[in-house]
C-alpha cells in the first residue's frame, strides 16, 4: 500500500449555487460509465448509477442504500474532476468549472475538492487515477463551516456481476477514503485518509480499515492528524449478492456501519461508504475504494 503524506493543499474556490449545491454541469452529452480509461479517452461526462450511499443527519442517525446513488462526472486528462454531480436519496450536489465553478486538487493530487462561490458547501471525491482505479470513484459532501445540512457520501463505479464473484480466495485492496467530519460543535472538515481491506471469500468477512487521517477546517487551512478517526471493522460478504455491509468504529469511539460492493468485472476493486457517529463526539460520513 502506497503511504500518503497528507497535506491538504491551498484552494480558492467559487462556484455558482447556495444551499446544498452549485448550478448545474450543462447539458453535454454523456456516457455510461464502464472505466476510466475509456472515460478519459472520450473525455466526456461519464453517468453512474446504483451506487452505495451514506447519510448523516444533523442529531447523528444515518440511512444507507445499496443502489440508490447516482452520479455524471467528467474526468480531465489531469487526474481532477472537470465536473461533478451526484445524488443520494435525500440530497444532492452540483459543480462544473464550466459554469464558473472551480475544482481544484487537493491532498497531494489524491482528491478534488470543491467549494461553491457562496462558501455554504463543500464537497470531495477521490480522484481515480492517483490510485489506479479503473471502475470505480467515491466522495461526500456537506455544509461548509459550520453544519447546517445533513451530510452525504457516495460509492459509484462498474459493479461486479455476481457470476464475477470469486468463490474462495483471500484478496487485498488498497486505497483510499474521503469524508466529512462534524466536531461536538458542529464545525465541519473535510478528511482524508489511506484503506486497507481484506476479502476472505471462504469465510465471506471483509477486514476494513483506514490509517493516516487527516482533516481540514477550510479550504485553505492546514491539514491537521486526526488518527482517533482512523476506522475499523469486520464486513460481511453476502451471499449469493455482490453486497458487503457490517458494522465500523472509529479510535474514538463513534460507531455505525458500512456499505458497499466489489467493481469491475472479477471484483478487481472493491469500493462503499461508512456512517459513524457517537454521543459527544460528532459524526463522520465518508466514501472509500481500494483495488487488489
């Protein structure tokens, strides 16, 4: 697994929407995504759908979806995101450097962070070539500051057909995972941090875990070590499905489960969200991905 030091870059950001998200991304024509090498050779907005989903309200209950997550992003030959959309059941984002938003990287080129122009949103999604990934991408978003909004992740990509499932076998992923934080105060920062999983498919478990967070209050701010929101957790493999679900915790305390699935045609990568909250200790949503 490649070790990050992370440092969450300086950005100036503007973007067209208020609330919970920018203007719309335009009315070009898109794909649908089947991997990002293709993507990047048509360079042309690529639409998800089916993907894994995590809400965090503002008093710290969660809903996840396994299939309701939809998204249309546009992946620049620099690695960034030139566009971003997505949606949960529940909420939804919008930002397009075409209609004056900026997206711009961050932590060493491992994401794309974007702000809108009225600064009340925030959002980050992994950038898929800086980890190798070719089916799949993940993010979340939320209130930028001070929470005000319920907070959204997302899981999207080229899900694994069940026929592609291995049938025994142990596999491990490395990756990444993004996500939003929420302090006791209700301050929001943005995170980000290395993933590790490991697929026992005789036993049908998944060993989760992250390492090396670190959150951010601002755009602009310093990245801060925050290893008490380092995770961890045992998934379990359904059967007969390509669904993996279980119960995560961070260092800290806050406690919650996870979602996801394997991507690409023999569960070549593996990809979800997580949800945790705890009394006196905030909430943290987050997106995550790894590839074998």
């Amino acid at each position: 697994m490649q070790k990050i030091a992370l440092v969450f870059v300086p950005i100036f950001i503007s973007a067209c929407a208020g609330g919970g998200s920018s203007s719309s991304s335009g009315s070009a024509s898109t794909t649908a995504f089947t991997s990002w090498s293709a993507t990047i050779s048509a360079n042309t907005p690529a639409s998800f759908t089916g993907g894994s989903t995590s809400t965090m309200a503002l008093d710290g209950t969660s809903v996840q979806t396994d299939a309701d997550g939809t998204a249309t992003l546009a992946l620049g030959g620099n690695g960034n995101f030139s566009s971003i959309s997505a949606s949960t059941p529940t909420s939804s984002v919008s930002f397009s450097a075409a209609n004056g938003d900026t997206l711009q990287s961050g932590f060493y080129q491992t994401s794309t962070i974007a702000l809108n122009k009225s600064e009340t949103t925030i959002g980050v999604f992994t950038n898929p070539t800086y980890y190798g990934f070719e089916y799949q991408t993940y993010g979340a978003w939320g209130s930028y500051g001070n929470a005000t909004t319920s907070a959204n992740a997302i899981s999207v990509g080229s899900a694994t057909p069940v026929t592609g499932l291995p049938a025994t076998g142990s596999y491990t992923f490395t990756g990444g995972a993004s996500g939003y934080y929420t302090d006791p105060s209700k301050f929001a920062y943005v995170s980000n941090a290395n993933m590790t999983a490991t697929a026992s498919f005789d036993a049908r478990t998944v060993a989760f875990s992250t390492s090396g967070t670190y959150i951010s209050g601002s755009p602009s701010g310093s990245a801060i070590p925050a290893p008490d929101l380092n995770l961890a957790g045992t998934l379990t493999i359904a059967a007969g499905a390509n669904k993996v679900s279980g119960t995560v915790t961070t260092v800290n305390g806050m406690s919650g489960n996870a979602n996801g699935k394997f991507y690409g045609p023999t569960a070549n990568e593996v990809g979800g969200t997580y949800a945790v909250s705890g009394s006196n200790l905030g909430s943290f949503v987050g997106g995550f991905g790894g590839k074998r």
